[in-house]
C-alpha cells in the first residue's frame, strides 16, 4: 500500500547516486591506512623472499645476453639497472629472467617464420548449451537453468580484472570509476558491488546463514592500484563489507627491443609492460584463495572485466549449467558472425585422438578452418557461425582451479605478438613483451576435466565501452559510452517483456550524440535488489504495465508492480506492493552537451557528450 503523498511528483536537480571519482579526495597512502582500520584483505604485490644478487657481468652473459643495457652508462646508472633486473628476476616465476627470456627467443623466432601454433589440429564444434531462441531466455528449459544456478550463488566467488585506464575513451580514471548510466549515476563497480550485494542477500536468505559473504577479489595493476584502493576507500566500498573484497596487484614484466629478446630501456630504466589477464591465476594461487574457498565448501569462481555489468544479468542460468555439466571452465558466449573479429571456442583434435578445448583467436581460427571440409568461417542454419564468440566473462571450478594452479603454479602458457616495422619481420615498431590471457586455463588441465560454454545472446551478457567519441562513429560496432548505456536499459526492457506480465513498451528511437546513433527508448534500470534474474522478476510483476519510450524507471527492493501506467520518470524503492498507478510528468530526457561546453562537464560525460538535465521525476518508497 502506497503513503499518501505517493502520488506526488518531486523534482530533482541531479542523477540520485552519489560517488567520489578517483584522485579526487585523500591519498592513496591514508586510503591503505584507513583500509587496513577496516580490515580489508588487501594485498599487495608478492614481494619475492629473497631477491638474486647478480651483477652487470652475469646479466650480459649467457643466458641472459643483456649487455647493451650497460653500453654508456655510469656507475650509478649500471648499479640501478642491475638492482631492477634482479628484482624482476626475483619476481618472475619458475626460473625468473633466464626462462622469460628463453621462451621469449623461442616464441619470436617462430613469430618470424609465421608457424602457426596450433597446426596439427584439426577443429570442431565444442560441446556446450546454447540459451537462444526456444532455450533462450522466457523458456522453461532458460528458467530451470536460472534456478538451478540461484541456488549456486551461497558457493560462488567472484574476481574482477581492473587493470585498465580510461586513457583510450579520454578518461583521465580507472575505468571501473567510470559512470556506466547517467539515469542512475552509478559507475561501473558500483553496478558490480550491488550485484553481489544482492546475490548474497538471496544466498543468506537461502541458506538462513546471515552471516554468509561472498568474496569478491579484485586485480589491480600498477597504473591502477593506488587509485583502486582510493576510490574504493572513498566510496565506503560501495555498500561491500571490506571484509569480504581481497585486491591483489599485477607486476608487470620486461619489454623487448628486438627478436633477440635484447630488454628495452629509457635512460636507466628497464621498460616494462603488462604480461595480461592470465595473471589472474598465477595471483590467486600465490595468496592462496582457492584451496581456501575449497575448504570453506565454495564451488564457483566468476570472473569478469570491468566494464560489462550485463554479465550479471544471465549469471544464474550461466551457474546452472556450470552446476548441471560440473565444468571446469564454462566461457559465456555470444552468437558469432562469420569472419567477426573474436576469439571463439574450439574444440582442438590431434590424429592421435587426444584434443583440448580451448578459446582460439579468430585470426587462428580462419587459417583451420580452411582444412576443414566446410572450408572456411561460414554460417551453419541459424545465419552464424557454429563456433560461438568468446566474451571473457568465465566460471570456473573451484576444486579443479585449486588442483591446476597447485600442480603449475597458475602460470600460463605465454604468447607473444610483435608489431613488425619491416617485411623481413626484423624490427618492432615499438617494444613488446610475453602475454598470458584467463581464458587459457584449460591448457592447466587434464583430459578428464570437463571445459564447456554458454551461449546467450548479446543483449542479455555483454556490453563494454572501449572507443571515445571521435573514434566510435567509425567502429562496428561501436563500444562507447552511449551503447553501452542504451544496452543496460534495453536489456531492463527485455527482461520486463519476458516477465510473462501483460507488459506493453513503446518502440525506441534512434538517438545521435556526437554522429554515434543507437535504438534507445525507455530507460529502464532493475536493480538487483529488486530482481537477481529473470525468474526473480516474474514474481515481482503482474496487471498491465504501460511505458512510454520517453520515460524512465528506476525499481529497488523488495517491491511488487501490479498495474502502472507510466509517462515519465519514476523511481520506486522500498517494499510492498505498487499497484495500479498512472505516473505522468516532464521526465529527464536525455540532452546533448554542446561541444564547446564538453571540458565544462565532468569527465564521464565529457566521453558522452550528452547528460540527464535537471527534470521532474516521481519517487516513491513503497511502504508494506
């Protein structure tokens, strides 16, 4: 039942969420302080136990052939060179610096001679469920995989890579700092930390545990991690017990000048860059998470990059496939067109019988599929290609991640991809350096572990903003911050359409800030503490609902729609029962941002260039 003045309109000058941008209160110096008051695992990097005391004269000898960082440098300048080289000796894994190098020498020269890494292999369509179409999302068989994985959430974990800057979309930020929609104004991490919050919530209603946490781990790198650890500080972790958040920070290893594996430098010091995401594994298992969570019962770890809050959206029905297949890694994927740049998921077979599933990037991928019988990357009878799209959001096995990383250390095979300035491939247009990526887990792991997918459409599990402004309107698609945007509200559109109510939506128009053009009608925004998943949202919905495209609606807690009519904005939170309400007014359409007032606006709607001005919106706290 409504409070009287439910009916009211109340006007608002600003997006209702409130956070603290990073580099913007404090240093991260107090922020550690005040984290470690809050007794937050936070971790730094490893440091080594001891650190190699190696000279000038070792590291320009064999095996390291290093002696041209000492060519012309003082004593001073030889002295810090060696003290650098000694600790990333000490910190590389399974025989440091000489072993970087050697496979560094081996995996350049066959760069050099274009050997494909994966001949031999003869490729297949791998096993896996694909929830589209009469499985996909509204469909029984979509539902029971969405309670089964509910009923998961009490065992799962949870890791997000955020070793990325804003650089790229002209965010001078991390990039989880970044406002993912302006209706809201919540960042990107914050959509995270609600998730979980909300995930946890149904997990200690589950279990009747209230006590329970879900451990949520956050790798950092060194361009983020100081500003990580501020923001999440100044934003009192966005709702997250400390407690339960563990961030780790990735090292990064040396970059080399030339096919000899010879190291770069700038003056005295060592260039280094980052060795990629598969750290993940190679830090999880150096502070000991796994076989922790093991031992505590805990089945599931996901993972998943920073600006992609639409993997939490089908994350139940990707854990219940993950429980019913008991998979060792189950990579969530999209519907993939022929030829489209993206790695895919393959199974890879030997004449000898033995193959591996595995993610195979798409440049790979053509080059087998030439072999193959169908003689090429084509489409099979749904329009796409057979081999589903890789979108880095994984679950793995708890047990079976905790075995692998403890039998290798979590150290992942390695790859290198030089840009070559010359035909005869002898010279780099910049320095490159070893990269290992998460999603090559399954290389750990025995024949008997079981590697699958899940394949959902896009719109129900991936978005990510990646390009800025000038450059988006050339790319397909185009990954910035306004189609990032319109997905998370197209996706809250969607899933009402498939509640199973009487649900009428107005058909979007296509809107353009800055020559980039999407689909966006309502702005519709579910938080997770109103509905975790679709079968959730079923419950919490029924009589006819009424939206206009113009409008706006903004549902938390525990509140049942029966009946609306809507013509504006709206927000609705608390608990109990909305029934049969007609909410029209002015709204907050979204407005663009003349170009020359762009630098006036903060920087997350300075990579927009468009806002949600003050307008009029209707709140209200449902009340049992």
């Amino acid at each position: 039942h409504l409070p009287s003045d439910a009916g009211k309109a109340e006007m608002t000058t600003s997006c209702p969420t409130s956070f603290v941008e990073p580099s913007r209160r404090g240093s991260a110096e107090s922020a550690r302080s005040r984290l470690r008051t809050r007794t937050c695992s936070f971790l730094f990097p490893s440091e080594p136990d001891t650190v190699p005391e190696n000279t000038a004269d070792v590291y320009s000898a064999e095996p390291y052939n290093q002696a041209h960082l000492f060519e012309g440098v003082t004593e001073e300048e030889k002295k810090s060179i060696v003290a650098q080289l000694n600790l990333i000796d000490a910190r590389l894994p399974r025989g440091g610096l000489a072993t970087y190098l050697e496979s560094a020498r081996k995996l350049l020269k066959d760069a050099q001679q274009d050997v494909n890494p994966l001949a031999g292999f003869t490729p297949h369509v791998p096993v896996g469920e694909r929830l589209v179409g009469e499985h996909g999302p509204g469909t029984k068989a979509y539902g029971e995989f969405e309670r089964l994985g509910m009923d998961q959430l009490p065992k799962t974990c949870f890791c997000l890579v955020a070793g990325g800057l804003g650089e790229r979309l002209g965010f001078p930020g991390i990039k989880i700092g970044i406002t993912a929609d302006v209706t809201t104004g919540a960042t990107f991490f914050e959509k995270f930390a609600l998730f979980i919050l909300a995930f946890q919530a149904h997990a200690r209603k589950d279990t009747g545990d209230e006590d329970l946490q879900l451990p949520f781990v956050i790798m950092t790198s060194e361009d983020t991690h100081d500003r990580t650890v501020q923001f999440l500080d100044d934003n009192q972790f966005f709702g997250l017990d400390p407690e339960q958040v563990t961030i780790m920070q990735q090292q990064k290893v040396p970059a080399m000048m030339d096919p000899e594996a010879r190291i770069a430098k700038t003056g005295s010091t060592v260039e280094t860059k980052p060795h990629g995401h598969g750290d993940v594994h190679k830090l999880l298992h150096e502070h000991g998470l796994p076989k922790k969570w093991e031992a505590e019962g805990r089945r599931w770890l996901v993972l998943i990059q920073d600006t992609n809050p639409l993997a939490f959206r089908s994350m139940c029905a990707v854990l219940g496939v993950s429980a019913s297949q008991d998979l060792a890694q189950n990579s969530v994927c999209t519907p993939r067109i022929p030829g489209e740049a993206v790695g895919s998921v393959v199974k890879l077979e030997k004449p000898d019988g033995s193959h591996k599933t595995i993610n195979v990037e798409y440049h790979y991928l053509q080059s087998l599929l030439k072999s193959t019988p169908i003689g090429g990357d084509v489409a099979d009878e749904t329009g796409f290609s057979p081999y589903p799209g890789n979108i880095n959001v994984l679950v793995f096995g708890i047990p079976c991640l905790a075995r692998c990383l403890e039998a290798t250390g979590g150290v992942v095979p390695e790859f290198v991809n030089p840009k070559w300035a010359d035909a005869g491939r002898t010279k780099f247009k910049s320095a490159t350096r070893l990269e290992c990526m998460m999603q090559d887990f399954p290389l750990l792991c025995s024949p008997e572990d079981k590697i699958g997918f899940t394949q959902l459409d896009r719109c129900y599990c991936f978005t990510c903003c990646k390009n800025n402004i000038n450059d988006a309107p050339h790319k397909r698609p185009h990954d910035c911050a306004l189609t990032t945007e319109a997905d998370i509200y197209g996706c809250g559109v969607r899933l009402l359409q498939l509640s199973g109510a009487d649900v009428e939506i107005e058909e979007p128009d296509t809107k353009t800030f800055f020559d980039i053009s999407v689909k966006l009608g309502a702005r519709i925004v579910l938080q997770p503490s109103f509905c975790i998943c679709l079968e959730e949202l079923k419950t919490k919905l029924t009589g006819k609902i009424r939206i206009s495209k113009r409008s706006s609606m903004v549902v938390e807690g525990d509140v049942v729609i029966n009946g609306l009519d809507l013509d504006g904005a709206l927000e609705l939170s608390g608990n109990g029962e909305f029934k049969d309400q007609v909410v029209k007014n002015a709204g907050r359409p979204l407005e663009a941002i003349p170009e020359d007032e762009l630098s006036t606006h903060p920087p997350s709607l300075q990579i927009r260039g468009y806002h949600c001005p003050i307008g009029e919106v209707e709140k209200v706290t449902v009340q049992p």
